[in-house]
C-alpha cells in the first residue's frame, strides 16, 4: 500500500528528486533522493524504526523533526540515524535497530 | 577558525527575520539549522494565516516562507543545514557538529560577535497506556509527513486537543486523504479558533469534549490499531464505564507546545517561568536581549505564538544585533523596533491575544527589575 | 449548545453576533454571509472586497460588517477568508432553489453538473446538491470556490458538500 499523496487541492506533490531504491531489513523499496528516509518508509508502510533497549518495544514516526530519536535506525552500519532528518541516497541500506544498534 | 558578526541558531521565521534585518543591515550572518530545509515550521503551514495585511494576512505560511528564505538569501546570510550547535565557549566562540547522522560528523567552531537564539518549540506529549507505539505521534509530526514530505503517516486518525493545531492538522490531514476519526478534547471546550472547528465539523469530524485517550489499542506487531476513550469528570479524570474503541491506525497529539530551552540554558541565561507561554522562557528586553550580553532571542524560543510573532521578534532581535556591531544608529534602531512593537501589539490584542500581551509586559518588566543591563559572562 | 462548545453555529447565535442580509436583499441577487463571530485579529475581508462593502476596522479584531448593499456576491472575500467563514448565498435565480457558494480545498473537486450530497454546519447531509459552479484563479490562491443549487427551504443550512460525488 502506498501512502504517497498524489492529489492535492493546495499542494504539488510531485516527486522533486529522482526515483531511487533503498534496501529495508532486506526488501526493496521505492524511494526518492533527498526525501527523509522516514517519509520512504511510511510510504511503503512500514511504521516500525527500532526496538528499545531494555523492554524491546516498537518505536516509530514521533515529532518528525529531529528532537525525539524514536524513528533512529541503522544506516549503512550507522546505529542511531535520525531518518526523520537524514535524506535517501540511492542504494541505502537500512536496518530496524534493535537496542542501542551495536550486534550488526 | 572562522569569524562571523552574527550567529542565529534556527533557520524558521524568527530566525529568518533576525538574519534578514542584520543582513540588510551589513553584518556577516550565519544561520544554523538542524534541519534538511530551512523555514523551521512554516512549509507546512499551508493554510492562510489570520492578521492584518502589514502580517501577510490570507497568505499560506509555506507562501511565507518562500518569501522569507529569498529575502534571507539576498541579504547574503549564509545558511548552514544539518547543523546542531553543541556548545558555548569563552570568548563568543560557538561548537557546531555538522553533517547528516549516517556521515563522518565535522566538529567546527564559529567566533560570532552576537548570537541570536531562535529554537523554536517542542511538541508535549500526553502519557496514556501505550502512548510510546508507533502510530501515535505529535499533531506536528503528521503535519510535516503531509504537507512537506507528502506522505500520509496513516489512514484513520484520532486527534487528541482541540487547540488551533489539533483543529488545523485535523482539517489538513483530510485534505492529505486521511480520515479523521474524532478529536477528543479533555476541557468542556473548543480551544482553538471557532472558524478552525466549524471546518472540520462541515467535514462531518466529531468534537468529543470532556473525553480523553486512555489507551492506545496495539496489534501484535505493537504498532497502533485503535484508540480506546473515555468521558471524563470536572477533574478530567476518566468516568469508569464510558470507555469506547474508536477503530483507526493513528493517534496525533496536540497538547500544546514548551519552548526549546537547550541552548538558551546552556548560554547561562536568566530564566522565569510562564505556563501562558508554555513554561520556562528567558528574560529578555525589549531589544531582545537576554541577561547575557550579545546573546539575543526571538519566536517561539521566548514563549509560544505563532509565525507572526514570530517574524517579527526576529527582527528586532536582528536590528538590536546590527545596532550593537555599530550598523545601525541608534536613532534608526529605535525608530524600527518602535514600528515592530506596534505591529506586534495588534497581534496581542482581542480576547486570544491580551492574555499574550499582559505576559510579555510582565517578561519584560521583570527583566528591567531583576537583570537592567545584561552582563557578558565570565 | 453555543459555537465553542459544539464546533458550529447554530443559526440562532449566528444571528445574534453578525449582521445579516435581510430577505429583501437575498431576493435581489447573490450576497456574502459572514460567518466570524470571534473577536480574532484577521481583516483580509475588507482589503479583499473589491467594492468595499467589508468593514472591519480599528482595531482588527473587530467583527466584519457587511454593507449588504454595496455587496454584488463576488465570492472573492469567500476564497481570501483565512476562517473560511464567509459564503454566497443567492435566492434571486428561482422561487424553489437557492445557491449556495463555498471554499472547498478537498480532492477530487467537484465537477459542474455532478450531485453530491448538500450537508449542514454540522456536516450533516440534509438534501442533495447539483454543483452549479467552480472557481480557482490565481487570486484565490489554492483556495476553489464551489457552488451548490439546492431547494430554497435549505438556502441558510447548507454550507458544504460531501467529499464525493453522490448518485441521486
């Protein structure tokens, strides 16, 4: 399911950078350069970016600017990228980060 | 090393502001920014916003901001994005980390002459059962999903606070083609603008009052897949026995916003604490300067508005810079922050308004009583 | 229940706080109907009417006027209202229908000629609507200004349609 908007009475939504691929937990998905690596995610559907420390809960999307760190990922074995503020370059490779990111 | 006359951290309206008036004015301006764009919040302010025509008024806030950063460029401010000032140093000097988080950070110090401090604010969370699950997220963060990212956070949306952002998000995740389930309300009223409400009531949304979230309903991946509410009594607390599940796949927060105060502490500066203005703001002047001399603050940093205030306390904030760096006489300095003390008056004014403006006095005064001339730190 | 309690005006308290035109001027062609009934500071009303018939004033938190006289139902104040709080109202085409005109910024616009439901302030369907009219220029910046035909009994009810087309 995508969650792209496509049609908007006050927006334009067309795509600004160049259709690309990233690679999520394993899976090909379709993304844009320059978007936040969150926003590709979303628009694939997938709402989980890490498991916490301790209780191993499912963390997501929560202030979408930077200030929270629920949405941190691995990022090309980076632990602990913000994706809400980190934009898509081709071929990225992302992984759900579960804890603090160090087992790779 | 590398020397700047000023340095604003937050590239949103009052950050804009401050580097265009200090920019016109001749100084060297670097704008610092977290973000991957500029404008803080105003791209996804896409609504027309209210005021006089001297504020943009019937104008979207992306519209806004577009003109603000063209404005900014062409006073020659230099912006610096994915930028995170980590710290103060003796003798004006400003550490900040630079690059994206997955790239080799670079650690660079500025020597600015004057700092002007615009952050901005942070959403508030509400805790309830579950409130940590993906898909429960801040009124703003949907906002920014849709209207700069566009991508939908979700389908179904239940709102939680009838504020002005709950009531604009609410309306703007419909125009994205969500569906927004209810926007529950704890007080026994509409907390935002009438004309915000009765858009999205036309859009057949229901305002329950005197209800609260009490539990997000999780499916077994720990992702959102209701939200369980509840009435509440005059102590806000639930009525046991009205719990009702309303079917959706995210909860959007808008519970109000606290002032970004990181950098503003970490600069020493004095401190006092207004719940009108959503909690601990600096003391500040009506040049904008704080108790520490050179450092400046302006927006949402010294007490939630909104971008119009915003903007216009950035540029005082810019011109008190340029006038202390020599660029402005003191005569013109005082001649414009006059202007801008108007304006901003007739933004604080009316029944949403006063209580704005009787606060900002009372900031003020107490600056006069308690701090008078601000002291550079030693 | 009043507006902050219930998110919409009721017809009773809408003509307690604002100024209406009277049945002779509705007779007489379309007419705006301003909807703002909080003191907020906005006044793009009364720069944006080209004749001048919007009075807000000083301070602008004043209410809006209408001088339902010099008002020709333009529709441009309807698009430039930040609230999205003022509409057209037009009972001079036929005995048994009325107009209704409104800001509508959902996708998919409606088309001229399809029917969708009419719906109340509370957003209500209460009868059927044919979509009579579309404007989006560039002065209304984004902002389309819808118009709805329904039968005259509804002209002060109706005040939007529904997301989609409806089959009658």
């Amino acid at each position: 399911m995508d969650h792209r908007i496509s049609e908007h009475v006050v927006l334009d939504c067309t795509p600004v950078g160049k259709e690309v691929e990233i690679i999520v937990d394993g899976q090909r998905i379709k993304a844009y350069e320059g978007e936040p690596i969150l926003s590709a995610l979303l628009a694939a559907g997938h709402r989980i970016s890490r498991y916490t420390v301790k209780n191993k809960e499912p963390r997501g999307l929560y202030c979408g600017i930077g200030q929270c760190t629920d949405c941190a990922m691995t990022v090309d074995g980076q632990p602990n990228v913000r994706t809400c503020v980190t934009p898509v370059r081709d071929g990225m490779i992302i992984k759900t980060q579960h804890g603090l990111g160090k087992e790779v | 090393m590398l020397y700047r006359d000023v340095c604003i951290v937050g590239a949103g309206p009052a950050g804009l502001a401050a580097a265009i008036e200090a920019g016109k004015a001749g100084a060297s301006v670097l704008l610092v920014d977290l973000n991957m764009r500029p404008g803080g919040q105003l791209f996804k302010q896409i609504h027309k916003f209210f005021g006089s025509s001297a504020h943009h008024s019937g104008t979207r806030g992306c519209t806004i901001g577009r003109q603000l950063l063209k404005e900014a460029l062409d006073s020659g401010v230099e912006i610096w994005l994915q930028s995170t000032v980590i710290g103060f140093f003796p003798g004006n000097k400003i550490g900040i980390e630079r690059g994206a988080d997955h790239t080799e950070k670079q650690i660079v110090t500025v020597t600015a002459k004057k700092v002007i401090i615009a952050t901005g604010a942070t959403e508030n969370a509400i805790r309830f059962e579950g409130w940590t699950a993906p898909g429960v997220m801040g009124a703003g963060a949907a906002q920014t999903m849709i209207n700069v990212n566009h991508v939908r956070p979700g389908n179904k949306v239940v709102m939680l606070g009838s504020g002005n952002v709950g009531l604009i998000v609410s309306y703007q995740l419909m125009q994205a083609g969500c569906e927004v389930a209810a926007l529950v309300e704890a007080a026994p009223k509409i907390g935002g603008y009438a004309v915000h409400a009765a858009k999205i009531r036309r859009a057949g949304v229901p305002i329950l009052l005197r209800h609260t979230i009490v539990a997000a309903v999780k499916d077994p991946d720990g992702c959102v897949c209701g939200c369980n509410i509840a009435a509440v009594d005059d102590h806000f607390r639930p009525v046991p026995g009205t719990e009702e599940t309303i079917d959706c796949d995210t909860i959007t927060i808008a519970a109000g916003l606290k002032p970004t105060m990181d950098l503003v502490k970490l600069a020493g500066c004095a401190l006092t604490f207004n719940p009108a203005f959503g909690g601990y703001v600096p003391l500040h002047s009506r040049r904008m300067e704080t108790s520490r001399a050179g450092f400046f603050v302006a927006g949402d940093t010294t007490g939630v508005e909104e971008a119009n205030t915003a903007l216009e306390e950035g540029r005082i904030a810019g011109i008190s810079a340029a006038e202390d760096l020599g660029l402005l006489s003191s005569r013109e300095a005082g001649l414009m922050r006059g202007e801008i003390w108007t304006r901003l008056d007739s933004l604080r004014f009316g029944p949403f308004g006063l209580r704005r403006k009787t606060e900002k006095e009372r900031i003020l005064q107490a600056f006069e009583s308690e701090i008078g001339t601000p002291q550079a730190l030693s | 229940m009043s507006l902050i309690e219930s998110g919409y005006l009721e017809w009773e308290e809408l003509m307690r706080l604002q100024s209406l035109p009277d049945a002779d001027r509705y007779r007489k062609g379309p007419v705006a109907v301003i909807e703002c009934v909080q003191e907020i500071p906005c006044n793009p009303c009364e720069t944006a009417c080209p004749r001048n018939a919007i009075r807000v004033g000083s301070p602008i938190t004043s209410l809006p006027k209408l001088d339902a006289d010099l008002c020709v139902g333009c529709g441009v104040c309807v698009a430039r209202c930040p609230g999205m709080a003022i509409f057209i109202v037009d009972q001079s085409t036929s005995a048994s229908t009325a107009r209704v005109s409104f800001p509508f910024e959902y996708e998919p616009l409606p088309k001229v000629g399809e029917i969708r439901q009419a719906l109340n302030r509370k957003g209500e369907p209460v009868c059927s609507g044919k979509i009579v009219n579309v404007v989006n220029p560039p002065l209304y910046d984004r902002t389309p200004v819808v118009t709805v035909e329904i039968p005259a009994e509804f002209a002060n009810e109706v005040r939007a349609v529904g997301k989609e087309a409806a089959y009658a």
